[in-house]
C-alpha cells in the first residue's frame, strides 16, 4: 500500500466510533487540534497499520481541511470524556510505542479518583522521573556496588506502587463480588502492559539484580517523561531547543523501542534458563516468568511486537535445531508447540 492510499484509509477511519481509540485518548490532556490529530496518527499506527508514517498525520490534515472541516466529538474539549462501566478492552490490537509508553491516565470505573486529570499526570510524571534516576544510580560505574544495588530494588519496589497507581487510574478497583465481575477485571488489566511491569517488581525484587530486568521500565519512563514535558513545557526555550529534537526523533523510533523492549523481555527468560545450571538458579521464578512470556506472547498489548521477535529467534535457530539429534528435535518441538498453544 502506497503513501497517498495510507493516508485516505486514515482519513477515512471512523476513530469515534472504535472504543479502543476512545480508551486510549482518555489518558491524555488534549490542549488543541494538532497534538490530537497526532495523537490520532500515534494510535492509527499502533492499532491499525504499523507501516503508517505518523508524520503523514500532517498532510492527511491539509487535505481534510482543503475539504471541509471534520468534526469529531472526541476533540472539542481537553478533559478525557468520561467512560463507562460497558467499555471494550483496549488489548485487542497492536500497541506502538505511544500507546505503551504514555505518561497519563484517567479515570476508568466508578472507583476510580476524582482527581483532576494534570493531578494524575503529575504525579506519573514524576514516578517517571524516579525510575530513570534510580536507572542511572545503578548503571553509573562510579556508584559504588551497594548503592547499585539499593537502587535496582528500590527502583522495583517503586514501580509496584507507580504501575499498581496506573492500573488503579484506568481500570479502578476491582469488584470482587460476584465472581464474574472479577473476572472481567482481570481479563481486562492482566494483558496490559502496566500489569506486566507491575509482575516484574514483585517477581525480581527479592532475585540477584538483572539489570536487563529494567530495560521496559526504563524505555517507558523515558517516553513518559518526553510526552509529558511536550506537552506542558512546549513553549519553553530550552524545551524548544533541546528537549524538542529528542522528543521528535524518540516518537519516529517508537516502534523500534517496542521491539527493544520486547526483545529485552525474551532475553532475561533466556538468562532465566541459563542461571538454571548455576547456583543462581530459581525454578519457580523461570517457569513463572515462561508462562507470563506466553502470555504476552498471545494476549497483551505487546503481542505484535513479541511475534516479531519470535519469529527472528526461529528463524536464525532453525539451521541449530535441525542439526539435533532427534530426541532432542522432539523436546524442543514440544516447547515450541506449547508456547504457541493459546491458553
């Protein structure tokens, strides 16, 4: 598919009317037309074609306006519109990089708080801050080994109340009477991505520091703290001059830090499986860590950034695999099945 037909599907592409996209713009703070059609670009690239430029957004705009204004309800205020209980699950796509890595949330359930939207944007803000501060204490050489150390597990036991914060602001508490309700909560926050990392601070923190560990926190603090300061610091001069540039070359690689966060992912399970013939073995941590791998491999919000990288790992494997001998073929055949066996 050529530019000029990308650009007429995404002029064409009823948002209003896509609950996901209405889940996903109600964690942001729209200040004016131009950073919604952005934002509108962002998802269309996430959800519906990951070969969509989303500095096309831009001319798809010009042409629209040459038109005729379009109207869309969903921009005429920069409050989040308020959601309902009976929403659809935002996890039944694929997620770009704007779409994991947002720095703001919004109300989702009824026991969601009443606070105001640049409250909550705030206070992610700076959990975001923390996180890549504590990254740098224990990547810093010159940090000496203890502090290292605290910082890993204070950087873990920090995301449990920042990701358990963002889960709270767009999915609420949940509802544990009667048992189905639960349920669809679960099945709702479970594939998310703020689960995932909320799973790692609570799995990793009493495990030997891996630092590989980090890498999803890390890559989603950086983009959360970029979109919060272009969003509210946009007019500043230094933002302008410097904090702009970045922002802007961070956003046309959000695809490739997706892929490098889910690569990071199927890396430390590789660590996992080694560590199980040294003394820093932990079964239950590895098998646990497999089947969440699984997970994300076939109902998260990464999924189609875990299949890419699954299927570079088959492909450069599959000269190995068939120079083993058959029983061994057979053992990992009977892997490779179970992980593409949806639960």
């Amino acid at each position: 598919m050529g530019k000029e037909d990308s650009i007429k599907d995404f002029q064409n592409f009823n948002f209003d009317d896509d609950p996901r996209f209405k889940e996903y713009m109600s964690r942001f703070e729209v200040v004016n037309a131009a950073s919604a059609e952005k934002l509108k670009a962002k998802f269309y690239k996430a959800q519906i074609d990951p070969n969509f430029d989303v500095s096309w957004a831009a001319e798809a705009s010009k042409t629209a306006n040459s038109s005729g204004p379009r109207s869309s309800t969903f921009f005429q205020s920069s409050t989040p519109p308020p959601r309902t209980e009976n929403h659809s699950s935002s996890t039944s796509g694929q997620h770009g990089g704007s779409a994991r890595f947002s720095s703001s949330s919004s109300a989702s359930s009824n026991s969601a708080p009443p606070l105001k939207p640049r409250m909550q944007q705030q206070r992610i803000f700076l959990y975001h801050v923390a996180v890549l501060a504590l990254v740098l204490v224990h990547l810093v050489p010159l940090a000496p080994v203890p502090w290292s150390r605290r910082a890993y597990r204070l950087l873990l036991q920090l995301s449990l109340l920042g990701q358990g914060y963002k889960l709270y602001l767009r999915h609420g508490l949940p509802t544990f009477r009667p048992w189905a309700a639960l349920q669809t909560y679960l099945n709702r926050v479970v594939p998310t991505n703020d689960f995932y990392m909320l799973v790692i601070g609570f799995s990793f923190m009493s495990h030997a520091p891996m630092t590989l560990v980090l890498a999803p926190l890390t890559i989603s603090a950086a983009y959360g703290v970029a979109e919060y300061l272009g969003t509210h610091y946009k007019q500043n001069r230094l933002w302008q001059k410097y904090g702009q540039p970045a922002a802007t070359a961070m956003q046309r690689r959000s695809a490739q830090a997706e892929l490098a966060s889910a690569s990071s992912e199927v890396l430390v399970g590789v660590f996992l499986v080694m560590n199980l013939f040294s003394v820093r073995r932990n079964i239950l941590l590895t098998f646990a860590f497999w089947n969440l791998l699984k997970m994300r491999y076939h109902a998260s919000e990464a999924r189609f950034y875990h299949k890419q990288v699954w299927h570079k790992v088959g492909a450069r494997t599959s000269g190995v695999r068939q120079k083993l001998p058959p029983p061994f073929q057979s053992g990992v055949n009977f892997i490779v099945k179970w992980f593409q066996t949806a639960q």
